[in-house]
C-alpha cells in the first residue's frame, strides 16, 4: 500500500468547508470547475462563434465547454441522465440545440444557455429526427421526423411551434434554409427531390431531380449539397440538381466535413480498426485530393468540425484534439480522466472509494460523526490499494476492518475478496457465481447478492457460505423482511407480478399483487416493519417512476410518497436507521428524504445524484459521472463533490470553491480556475485548502 501524506500548512478556519454553505453557482463549486474529460462517447464538437468557446457533448448526458487556446474547460453541466445525441450551435446568441435521448427512448429536444446551463425550452419527440437546424438569422430552430408531414419549425427563442410548412409533404432527409430566411430548400433521400418552398406561405417554388440516397449530407456553402453514396463523394449543385464533382472513396464513409472559407471537404473512412482523413479542394468544378494531413490525428475519430485553420477531433477515448490543418502542430485538450466510483464503504473515520484501478481510502476526521459541530481538519491522510481482481469492484461493509470486494456489473473475473483495510490483506472466498452482482442488501443475517441474469445468492455475512439461492431471468432487487426473501422484478417475467416473497427454507413463492409494471429498487424500516420499493408504473399509456411505502405484514397495501413523470430507473434508494429517514434520487435532479411524513429535499449538487448512502452525520451519493457528493445529514447542507481521477488522484471541491487533493494531483490539468492577474502558483494556493502539519 503506498502512503499519501498530504500534511501541507497549518490550518485556517475552513468555513467554506463545513460551516454556512450556499447553492453552488457553477457545476462543482462557486469558482472551480472539474477539468476532466467525457466519460462516455462524444456526440458533437465544434466552435461556438457567439460565446467564443468550444462545445461538446456526449452520451455520458453532459456539455462541456472549453477556452481557445488554453484548452481547458469552463463550464461543464450535466443535462440529463440520459444521453446526448446531437448538438447544433444558434448562430446568433450563445445557445445551443440539443438532442436527449431519455431513459425510457423517448427524445426532447432543448435550447441551452452555454453561458450558465440555464434551459430555454424544451421540444417533446415521439421520435428520432433525421436532420435538425437553425436558420442562418437564428429565427427558427427546425427539425424533420421520419414521417410524411416531416417538418417542423419553431420560434427559436421561445420554443413555440409555428403554423409554417405543415402542407409540405414527405420525408425530408436533409434541409437549408435560405441567407433571408425567407425559402427553405430540402432533399429527400428515397426520391432524389431538392425543393424550394416560400416559408410563410408554404408555396413551392422549386423541383429538381438529383441522386437518390445520399448519405452523411452538408452543405458547402449557399450553392452546393456534400453526399455520399455507393463509394462515391458527390458535390451536387442545388438550383438544378446535377452532380458537379464525384470521386470514389474505397473506405467506408464516417463523417463528412465541409469548410467553405477554405473549399475543402474532408472524409473520415474507416479501414480495419482505424479512421483515416481524406481531403479534397473544390474548384467550383472539381474536386482534388490534398496532400498534407494534420498531425497528430487520432487512431480514431468519432467526431470532427473544421474551424479556421484548425480542425477539432474527438477520439474513441472520449478526448479532444486539436490540430494545425497546415503546420505539423497539435493539441490535446488538457484534462484528466474521471474513474468512475463503483463501490463505497465506510470504517472508523475512513472513506473507501473503489474504481477500476484500485480502491482509494480516505481518513480523516471530515468524515467523523462530531466534526458536523467543528470548524476544523486536523488530519488528512490518504492511501490505494490494488485489489487482486481488476475491473469494476463493489464494496460491502461486514465489519469495522472487513470489507467484502465484489465483481460489479462489468467484471469479468467473478472471485469474491474479503478485504482488510488496516494491513491492506486480501482472502478470497468460496462464494461462486456465475454472472457479475448487480445489487447488495446485508443486515446481521443475510447478505443478498443479485446477479445480472436474476439469481439471489443469501450469504451468511459472518463465514461467507451460501444459504440459498433463488433464480429468476428478471430479479432487479432484493431485501429480507420478516424472515422472507422479498424480490423485485418485471410483471411480465414469471407469476406476472413485479413483487414476490419467498421462503428461503423451502423457497415457496408467492405472487405480492402490486399495480407497477416493475419494482426496481427496494429498502426496508425494520424498526417500523415498513418496505419502500421505487417502481415503474403506466397510467393511461403515460409512465410515471413512484416511490411507494407498504406495511411489513401486508405488502400488497401501499401508497405513494412521491412520483416522477417518465421513467428514472437509475434512482436510488436507501433507509438510514439512526435517522430512520429514506433517502432517494428518484428524478436525478436532486437528493431529497421522507422523514414519515414528508419528503424534504437536501441542497441541490448540479451532478445527478443517483446511487445514495448514509452513516451517522454524513450522507453521498455516487453521481452520474461517477463523481461522489456529500451531504451534512443533520441539515441537509452541500458539502462538495470528490473525483477519483487518474493514478488514483482524487480532488474535493468545496460548495463555496475550496479544493483538497492528493499530494500527485495535477492542479493545473484538474482543475481550471478563475481567470486572474496572479500568477498560476498564488491562485492555486489561493483556492486550495490548507490543513496542519
């Protein structure tokens, strides 16, 4: 185990830190902002011209920002706990149009300030569209669906749907409106049709037949359409519809770039495992290949926009480039990589932080029970630990140096290890099972295990032997209550009911009738004998996500205690027994508790809380990022947010702006700060947390 002392100074009052606290202005804290990349897959890049910074998206729900030049981020907003498919810039004010693909695979279409996050409007889809767009003057934002009445416009600032070109018939694959915004011309792909319409009246004013089934369509300025179609690049002329221009491309065709300043248009094709960049120069007449290509360019690229003498590359490890398009001179954007947390246990003032490159403990008194009441840090102490099965661990808490370390969701190697965090020990055990845990529940009895293939595993928590072990294709949760092995689950998979309760002895199961289509979550008040179970419900064909409370000795009953139109599958559930207060994430907006007899929301942390646990005077919740935020219990007050980050460096911000980090951690590659006239070194010191020798 290797030591992180990081004893800096001695201390000064850190009021910021556990004193009066105020809503975070930005994503993390007041002034400071997490410099790390995407997790998931990016979906747009290019440049804002209006607010002068670059913007991506991803499927990791987020949009960061970044500064020109510096290449580190400014802002960064977590949108939504679904995914972001697509993003399109306003060409006058500093939003931009935003595609969500929500939990349940509906979409919604959003206007987003890129300045503060806020949200315009939001457009509801009842499905994917195939091309969307702002006019040139920023009036309309305008999207076409998959169906004969294609097209829609709206009023781009305030969302309002507008009785323009709803006559206009067909599937429109691709469309441009014109410098006045007065025409629009379209393309549909099945017929090969470019067509003119008056806006406001909906008049045809053109047709022109072209080439059918062109794909990964853009413009090239007003005057010409980019395609691709059958291994060939086509420049088409919109007035009449003739190919002006082709050129075979042998590899499979990824995106298509277009820079009109410049009249270049760039493929990128994949060939084998790699993506490769073509470009040619259009003439007006021809097109002819270049022969310089950027430095630096990624073994893949999932998204690029050319912009000046640039051009922005996002790569299949989520991160950004940027490269010279005629000098042999490249940037990576600068920031760190966010391991995302996938187990948390707690012991005797030390907070255990898993990931997929070992376990990072924390001891301090930060995380004491008295500490709520002080104004101080006397100690901060830091170590890793590198367990013997790598990948994804979750992390069970059986005793005050005993912690079981289970492969979670994604793990291959399935082996169980106990883990002693004091001498750093590992003994691996003789549970087996055959699919990765998806859900854990212990009390002095039992621990459950379920599988991702729907097994219940009942542990004895003292010597780690299997009790039973109940098989179902669709268990989402599981708890014991009253001597009974209590599971949640689809209606439609077995006894078409989402609740059963289960015998562990003779595993006897009876169907508990419930109105949900599925209870995915569940958490129990033994003192009270009472049973919360979150759920997924349809009314009138509307799905509705609801947090339901039911008597032990009769769990049919129940009623609900709160609701969240759509669904929210990924909220989380947890009773705390010294408070006997039941937390949840159900809405991804914040972290909120029913205290037996109403729900009381805590400070809100900008970060889509989702799993969530408590322990005495502290509470947190693994966020959608995988970040973890904390919370005073006794008042519900926001206390930051901590990233693992690379080589197990971890940074805390602070509500108000302080950070505390590991003694290896990179600030200047972390964290982007406030802009000043200080130099770098003081505005570090400045905003970081001092604590004792």
């Amino acid at each position: 185990m290797m030591t992180m002392n990081i004893f800096r100074r001695w201390f000064t009052r850190l009021c910021f830190f556990l004193g009066l606290l105020t809503v975070p202005m930005f994503s993390w804290g007041a002034d400071i902002v997490l410099n790390a990349h995407h997790t998931e897959a990016i979906t747009s890049v290019f440049h804002h011209e209006q607010a002068s910074v670059y913007v991506s998206t991803s499927r990791d729900g987020t949009i960061r920002t970044w500064v020109p030049g510096s290449f580190k981020t400014r802002h960064a907003y977590q949108l939504t706990n679904g995914s972001i498919e697509q993003a399109i810039p306003h060409p006058t004010r500093p939003d931009i149009a935003v595609l969500i693909r929500r939990q349940d695979g509906s979409y919604e279409l959003n206007s987003i300030n890129v300045n503060d996050g806020s949200r315009n409007f939001a457009i509801q889809l009842d499905d994917t569209p195939i091309h969307i767009a702002y006019s040139p003057q920023g009036s309309f934002l305008a999207y076409s669906m998959p169906r004969w009445d294609s097209l829609s416009l709206h009023n781009a600032a305030t969302g309002r749907r507008l009785n323009l070109l709803q006559s206009v018939g067909g599937i429109m694959s691709f469309f441009t409106f014109s410098r006045s915004e007065a025409n629009i011309m379209t393309y549909q792909a099945s017929t090969g049709e470019i067509t003119y319409f008056d806006v406001n009246s909906g008049r045809q004013l053109s047709r022109s037949g072209s080439t059918a089934n062109l794909s990964h369509v853009g413009m090239m300025g007003t005057r010409f359409m980019v395609g691709a179609r059958a291994g060939q690049l086509l420049v088409i002329d919109v007035v009449n519809g003739r190919t002006v221009s082709s050129t075979p491309v042998t590899a499979p065709i990824q995106l298509l770039l277009t820079d009109a300043d410049s009249a270049t248009i760039g493929a990128v094709t994949m060939r084998g495992s790699s993506t490769i960049l073509q470009e040619w120069a259009f003439s007006g007449s021809s097109l002819i290949p270049t022969r310089y290509t950027p430095a630096g360019l990624p073994s893949v690229i999932r998204r690029a926009q050319y912009h000046g003498q640039a051009l922005i590359t996002a790569s299949a490890d989520h991160t950004l480039h940027w490269h010279h398009r005629q000098e042999a001179v490249h940037r990576d954007f600068s920031a760190s990589t966010l391991q995302p947390v996938t187990g948390i246990a707690r012991s005797d003032g030390r907070l255990h932080l898993s990931t997929s490159q070992g376990i990072v403990t924390i001891e301090s008194d930060i995380f004491e029970r008295s500490l709520a009441r002080s104004v101080g840090i006397s100690r901060l102490d830091s170590t890793t630990s590198a367990p013997p099965r790598t990948g994804d661990n979750g992390l069970v808490q059986l005793g005050s140096d005993r912690i079981l370390v289970y492969p979670a969701t994604t793990s291959r190697n399935l082996s169980f290890f106990t883990w002693s965090p004091e001498d750093d020990i590992y003994h691996e055990t003789a549970i087996r099972i055959t699919d990765p845990v998806t859900a854990t529940f212990t009390d002095q009895e039992t621990l459950l295990l379920v599988t991702n293939q729907g097994s219940v595993l009942g542990i004895d928590p003292a010597e780690l032997t299997q009790r039973f072990e109940f098989q179902n294709i669709d268990v989402q949760t599981a708890l014991m209550l009253n001597d009974k092995l209590i599971t949640g689950k689809s209606r439609t998979s077995g006894f078409e009911t989402p609740l059963l309760s289960i015998d562990p002895a003779t595993m006897e199961t009876v169907p508990v009738d419930n109105p949900a289509v599925m209870v995915f979550a569940m958490a129990q008040d033994p003192q009270r004998n009472l049973l919360y179970t979150l759920s997924l419900q349809q009314s009138q064909g509307e799905s509705e996500t609801v947090l339901r409370v039911h008597p032990g000795n009769n769990i049919e009953q129940s009623r609900i205690i709160a609701r969240h139109e759509g669904e929210d599958m990924a909220a989380g559930l947890f009773f705390d027994p010294g408070r006997r207060r039941v937390y949840t994430t159900l809405g991804s907006e914040r972290l909120m508790y029913w205290n037996g007899t109403r729900m009381i929301q805590m400070q809100p942390n900008r970060q889509m809380p989702r799993t969530v646990q408590a322990h005495e005077d502290l509470v947190w919740a693994v966020n959608r990022n995988g970040s973890v935020s904390f919370w005073q219990a006794v008042n519900g007050v926001y206390l930051g947010s901590l990233a693992v980050l690379d080589n197990n460096n971890w940074v805390f911000i602070s509500s108000e702006g302080g950070f505390l980090s590991s003694v290896d951690f990179n600030v200047d590659r972390g964290l982007s700060l406030p802009a000043s006239p200080r130099a770098p070194g003081e505005m570090i010191e400045r905003y970081r947390v001092p604590v004792p020798f």
